[in-house]
C-alpha cells in the first residue's frame, strides 16, 4: 500500500510534469553533439545551455511543489484521529 501511495503522489506527477516538459529540452541535437560546439558560436552555446538549465530548474520546482501539495491534500483528506501522538499531560 505505502509503494502504491508514493507512486501515486510523488513519482507519477513527477513523471507527468517532466513528460509536458520534454518538448522544451533540446535533445533531438543529440546525434549531432560532437560537431554541435565546433560549428555553433559561443553565445548560442551558452545561450542554449543557460536556458537548459533554467527549464530543468523550473520543472524541478514545479514537481516539488505539485508533489507536496498533493501529499499535503492527502493527509489532509485521510480519515484519521486528530492527532498522531496523544497529548501528555
């Protein structure tokens, strides 16, 4: 149960969110990365991998973020006792 839990709130939106975020991230110049830094000036390089890096940031944020609000939607809708632990006296 507890595996099944995590994957529902923390892995599949992880997932979900780096899936829309796919299209963004520049890999279909992969087969062409050996001769991409010798013909492609240093401005658009940097450019590239500067941009690269601020999506990769945001996609990561927006994943902790997605996650721990559903995590916190969850335990907020679970049916428990108000407390974990009870109250000393």
């Amino acid at each position: 149960m507890q595996v099944f839990l995590s994957f529902c709130l923390i892995a599949a939106p992880t997932a979900a969110i780096l899936w829309f975020a796919r299209d963004i991230v520049f890999a279909d110049d992969a087969d062409l990365a050996r001769e991409y830094f010798s013909v492609t000036p240093l401005f658009e390089s940097v450019w590239r991998v500067t941009l690269y890096t601020f999506i990769k940031k945001k996609t990561t944020w927006v994943a902790v973020v997605v996650t721990s609000v559903l995590s916190c939607l969850f335990i907020r809708w679970t049916a428990a006792s108000p407390g974990l632990y009870p109250r000393a006296a």
